[in-house]
C-alpha cells in the first residue's frame, strides 16, 4: 500500500540571456517529451532557498546569487501512471559558474536514469509542455 505525501520544493527560473535553464523529461505513461524547472524536494528543517542552493550544487556543480522568491503554487498531477502532489517555491536566481552558460546539454549527476539539462528559449518554454504546471507564469 503507498502513502501518498505532499512533497515541498524549491524551483529556479535561471536565465541565460533569452534562455532558461530545464530539464529534459519524459512521460511514458502519456507518451509526453516536457520541460521541467531545476530544483528539487525541500528537506526538514531547511528552507526554500538553502534547498535550491544545495539542489543546483549537486545537480550541476554551481552556487548561485541573487536569489529572489517569486511566488509559490499547488501542483496536483500523474506521473508515468502515479499520482503527486507539490507545494513549489519559486525563485530566480543566477548560476555562478559561467562555463555552463556554453554548453548544450548537461548530464544530472545525481538523478537516475538519463536525465539531462538545457539552456531552452523563453519563446519554446511558453508554447511547450513545462512542469510543474503553473510555473510558466513566473518565465
């Protein structure tokens, strides 16, 4: 039997002039290719931001600055066939490590599976799938 639980995050709108930094992903369930925001789950007893500063840390291997709240929402939604629930924390925020800013496709290192990060255009994300839904209001 699972226990389904609200899982908090802390999300990052990273710009790269026109371009935010995502994720690539995949719905198989739904046979769906989306986007979806860096970040990841809050943990107890840690706050928004020092979890979005840890998340881009392990993720990608930069600090980052200027970090600003941009606003919070609810996402109720199926994934690959299972249901979840977020409470997401927005923010923006800007990569320290420039050397990023050139490359095309980054490996996450600490996910499963093969997922990747890309510098997407503003005018793509608005006209794409990109999760959690409701984000695409802060872009």
């Amino acid at each position: 039997m699972r226990i389904n639980k609200i899982r908090p995050l802390a999300l990052g709108i990273i710009r790269n002039g026109n371009k935010i930094l995502v994720q690539l992903g995949r719905d198989e369930k739904k046979n769906e290719n989306f986007y979806r925001l860096p970040g990841g789950g809050i943990e107890f007893g840690e706050t928004g931001i020092e979890a979005l500063h840890r998340e881009i840390k392990e993720e990608f291997n930069s600090e980052i600055k200027e970090v600003f709240f941009l606003g919070m929402f609810e996402n109720i939604f199926t994934f690959n066939g299972d249901p979840g629930h977020e409470i997401a924390l927005v923010y923006s925020a800007i990569m320290t490590n420039e050397d990023l800013f050139s490359q095309e496709k980054m490996k996450i290192p600490d996910s499963e599976g093969n997922n990747y990060a890309i510098w997407e255009d503003v005018a793509i994300l608005k006209k794409s799938q990109l999760y959690p839904s409701g984000v695409d209001k802060f872009i």
